[in-house]
C-alpha cells in the first residue's frame, strides 16, 4: 500500500510539474535557426549549442559593431518545416499560445517594374503561409509584411515567435517535432553544401 501511494504521488509531483508554463523564443534569420529558453529577463540558449570558444589576449579594444537589421534566411527551408510543424501544433488543439510573431518576406528585384510584380507575388505567398499558422496557433501579438531588396539574390524569410507552453506540451514537442526538424535541417544544410562545393569546383 505505501508503495502505491508513493507512486501516486511521484506521478502527481510529475504531472503538477509538467503544467507549469515557460517562455520559449524561435528565430529564424540569415544565420540559421535559433531556440532560446525565457527565464524572466534572460534568454538563454537551447539550439544550436554553444562552443566553448578559447580564450585569447586582446591587443586593444575595438569598438562593437553596429547592431545591423537580421535578414532572413531561405525560403525554401520554412516551406519543408511547415506542414511538420503544423502537423505538430495541430495536437494541442490551440492550447499552444504564441504571444509574439513577426514573419517578414524579403524580395529581390533589379528593377522598379519587376519589383511591383514579385511584390505582389510574395505578398500572396506570405497570406499562404501566414493564415495556416494563425488558425492552428493561438496568436496573441502577430505582425507580418513584405519587403523588397535591390541588391539581394534570393528570397528571404524571417520569423520571431514568442511561444508560452508548458513542460509537458515542450516535451512533446521535442519528441512529436524536434528530431524530425532536424532531419530536415541537416538534409537542407547538406545539400546547400554540396551545390556550393560544386559551383567552386566549377
């Protein structure tokens, strides 16, 4: 009998546990994808890991450089992770709550006319990306627009989501999303490799 007690409370303490709600950031930018912990006031970083960096004498001082504005990252990539991540959000029936998210969609052009043209054709793009995500999440704080880039080469995506979930819904999504996201980024970041290594040889 205390051994059944004792049971029934470990699975208690467990459960009680896993409702206690955390804060989470995801960010999606020209450097990669990046999950942060909120802890209060501080992020601190989940994926990727961190290397510990040697330590080395400074010389002199140099002045920091200036905070630019993020780009995005490929578009290519979030058109993969979409359908698993809304496979995936859809489980929690909208109980997942987003407090914050930013989605900017980053066109290039050489010219004024054709700029007009892929304006229009990413604003569509980013209403079909953009109306799925609000319907299975609930979303508190959403903003999302579409820019254009003279000078870039490539369409970009950024993404900012604040995320409010509880342990236990965190571990699911570890398990239900987690490992199959990464199969997908390592697939992508491999083959953008590879394509890179063959223009060089070229």
């Amino acid at each position: 009998m205390t051994g059944l007690f004792t049971a029934l409370m470990i699975l208690l303490v467990l459960f009680l546990l896993g409702q206690i709600r955390i804060g989470a950031q995801v960010e999606y930018c020209e450097d990669g994808l990046f999950v942060r912990v909120r802890a209060g006031a501080f992020l601190i970083p989940v994926f990727p890991v961190k290397q510990k960096k040697t330590k080395a004498k400074k010389i002199k001082k140099e002045k920091p450089p200036e905070q630019k504005k993020k780009k995005g990252g490929m578009l290519k990539l979030v058109l993969d992770l979409l359908p698993t991540v809304l496979e995936t959000a859809g489980k929690f029936r909208r109980r997942l709550r987003v407090d914050r998210l930013e989605m900017a969609l980053t066109v290039c052009a050489c010219d004024p006319a054709d700029a007009a043209m892929r304006y229009g054709q990413a604003n569509a793009l980013l209403g079909s990306l953009w109306q799925p995500v609000i319907r299975t999440f609930h979303v508190k704080d959403g903003h999302a627009h579409v820019g254009v880039d003279f000078e870039g080469t490539e369409t970009l995506l950024y993404i900012l989501a604040s995320l409010s979930l509880t342990i236990a819904q965190t571990l699911r999504l570890i398990l239900g999303f987690g490992f199959r996201a990464l199969g997908i980024l390592i697939r992508t970041r491999t083959g953008r490799t590879t394509r890179t290594n063959q223009k060089e040889v070229v």
